[in-house]
C-alpha cells in the first residue's frame, strides 16, 4: 500500500482494508502509520542485507585475489535480483523520503553504517590473506564502495535502470576496484 | 562563507532565504522568517516569488554560485598525474570544510530534496551531474595526455567519483566521524585513484 499510494495518501484505514483485518487489530499491533514504516523499514532492510551477506561472508578464507572481485560482484547482483524481484524495496525508498524525520535519518544512516562494516571487513580479510594493497585502511574502503555504489543505485530508484546501463556500472566499478585495490601479482 | 552585498532584492530575499534555510531547515522555515531576515516587507516577497517553495530554487542558485566553484575540481586540465590527484582531491577538503558550517544545507540535499517535490530532487540530481562533468573532463584529458590508463568508461567513472568523494559529508549528515580523519581518508582516496587510473609505468 505504502509504496503503491504514497505514505501521505495512504491512511491506517487503508492498510487494515487492504490486509483484511479491522482497524482496531491494526492499532493493536501498531500504533500509527509512522510505526508501521518503520516496521517495513526494518522488513525491506533485513531481506536487503539478508541477500548480500552470505555472498559476502563467506566462512571459506579467500584463495585468490579474484574472488574479491567475484565476491563484490556476486554481492551486487544478488541486490540487482532481489530488486529485481521485488521492486517495491526500491520504491520504499521514495516513500521514506517523504516521511523523513530525524528518527528514519537515524535508521537510513544505521543502514549504510551496516553495508560499509561488511564491506570492510571483506577487505579485512582480503587484507590479510594478502590481496588487498597493504597501504589500503580496509574502513575508508569499505566506505568508499559503499558510496560508489549510489550512482547505479540511484538510477534504480528513479526507474533509469535497464540491464545494458547495470551492467556497464558493474565493469567499470569493477575494473576500477580491481586496479585501486588488489595487491600486484607476484611475479610468477 | 562571506555574505556579498546585495546586487537587488531578488538576490537579498535568494541570500536570506539560504541563510534560513540552512539554519533551521526548510520546513521550520516560513515566508515571514525569509522577508525577516532579508529586512524587507512581506508585499516585495510575492513581487519576486509566488512561494516558500519557488524561493528554494533561487536559494540554491544562491548558494552555488557563491560557494560552487570551490566545490567542483578545477576546470584548467591537469598536465601530470600529481596534478589530476590535486586536482580531484581539492574539493574533498572544500566539500567538508562547507558541510561542517552548513549541515543544514546538506541534510537538506541529501535527505529532505526527495521530500519536497520531484523537480527539486531532478535539480539535485543535475548539480551532482554538472560535478561529475567537471570530473569526467579532467579524466578525459589525463588519458588522451596519457597519464591514465586508456580505455576508461570516463562517464560511469567520473560519476562514481563524485559520488565517492561525498564520503567526506558523513560527519555532516550525522553519520560516523571519518575513519583516521580527514587528512587520512584524503590521502587515501588520493592512493586508490593513483592505482586505480594510473597509465602503466
């Protein structure tokens, strides 16, 4: 409903009609729509993380330079499948813009703070395993792909995406990283 | 920042209301407060703009043209890889010495543009453009002068590092401090983009 209607043109009488239920179940669970957005909030950011994570963190240590690169990659598709599968996760996006209060700022900000942690310590482990150039702080990394990540991801919230546009964002991040970051080959 | 004096009252009311915009946010803010602070009768406003809304653009014009230039990476191509690093690095230390005196500007931008209307958030989206063209032409020069490596996606690129480079913002927006400091994370941005760019010696 939020994400179809908008959060102003959706009201809580809305949402119980559209799950089937009366308003006074809903208020029992939820106190008001602001609650109820961050619930969905809360919702959209565990299926986010949910789907990059396990390709991130793998338990296996990494063997060969590459598979940090192949990581990454593996990690931004999940996200462009998930998204893929379920727009409606970008379309919040929209949506929590127009309800924004310093509280959704709060979780916004705790959101990308989640993404950057586990993209430093992919490079943590990179690091150690020796791919990573040792001059690299694996923390301004971290924040860093997270930002480069804004471009593509911007572009999918404004409907811009297309696969031929995704996947040229993909290799040009990619060989960038591969260039910034990776460890010279040894020579063999 | 240094106020500029007045050029007429369009610019005085464009420069008040940055002013307040900035300081107490744009929906604390309200048509009296910007008439207020420009020292100027409520009847002159509505000569100038129909709304609170229609004075934001003005605002942010304001704001650019004032402090813009600084923010952008030079437009004089570089002639060496140490310059281009300089080149691109500059407005980073701009870009967060402007953010730390005017979060409310940048909470703004990033956090409420999509809240108050689309065409303001299409308007964003064409300031951060016109950085990521400044970028694109050093890059483009550095590889056709040969410092970089050829065969450079230089649109998606320069896009990706303007958008990098807002790293320095966090603090600004109310996120993490930087990691290391500013001088660090300067530093190492300036590292990556040297392996990352760089022609092969």
């Amino acid at each position: 409903m939020l994400t179809e209607h908008g959060y102003h043109d959706t009201t809580m009488a809305d949402i119980a009609k559209h799950a089937g239920i009366g308003q006074g179940t809903l208020y029992r669970y939820v106190p008001s729509k602001r609650d109820l957005l961050d619930l969905v909030f809360d919702y959209s950011v565990e299926e986010v993380v949910g789907a990059a994570e396990p390709v991130l963190r793998v338990d296996e240590p990494l063997t060969t330079a590459a598979e940090l690169i192949d990581r990454l990659d593996a990690a931004v598709e999940a996200l462009t499948a998930l998204f893929g599968r379920r727009p409606e996760l970008l379309a919040l996006v929209l949506v929590e813009a127009s309800a924004i209060d310093e509280e959704l700022k709060l979780r916004v900000l705790g959101l990308e703070s989640t993404v950057v942690r586990m993209l430093a310590r992919l490079c943590e482990d990179a690091q150690e395993s020796g791919f990573l150039r040792a001059d690299v702080d694996p923390q301004v990394c971290g924040l860093l792909v997270t930002k480069s990540l804004l471009p593509p991801g911007l572009r999918e919230v404004l409907g811009r995406g297309d696969q031929q546009t995704r996947d040229r964002y993909r290799q040009a991040t990619l060989d960038f990283f591969r260039h910034a970051l990776l460890a010279a080959e040894p020579a063999s | 920042m240094t106020p500029r004096p007045p050029a007429d009252r369009r610019t005085q009311l464009a420069q008040a209301a940055f002013e307040v915009f900035t300081d107490r946010g744009y929906r604390n803010t309200s048509v009296a407060d910007i008439v207020a602070a420009a020292g100027v009768s409520h009847g002159s406003f509505y000569n100038y703009f129909t709304n609170k809304r229609e004075v934001l653009d003005a605002a942010i014009d304001f704001g650019l043209e004032s402090l813009g230039p600084q923010l952008h990476p030079t437009a004089e191509p570089a002639v060496d890889l140490d310059g281009f690093l300089r080149a691109l690095t500059a407005p980073l230390r701009a870009m967060h010495e402007f953010a730390a005196t005017n979060d409310r500007l940048i909470s703004l931008i990033v956090f409420d543009a999509a809240a108050i209307d689309e065409a303001l958030t299409n308007r964003i989206v064409e300031i951060v453009d016109s950085f990521a063209q400044a970028t694109r032409h050093q890059i483009d020069h550095g590889v056709a002068a040969g410092f970089l490596r050829p065969g450079l996606d230089t649109e998606v690129l320069s896009e990706m590092l303007v958008a990098m480079s807002l790293v320095v913002l966090l603090p600004a927006q109310g996120g993490a401090t930087l990691p290391g400091g500013l001088d660090h994370v300067i530093a190492q941005v300036e590292a990556m983009l040297r392996a990352g760019l760089a022609a092969p010696a």
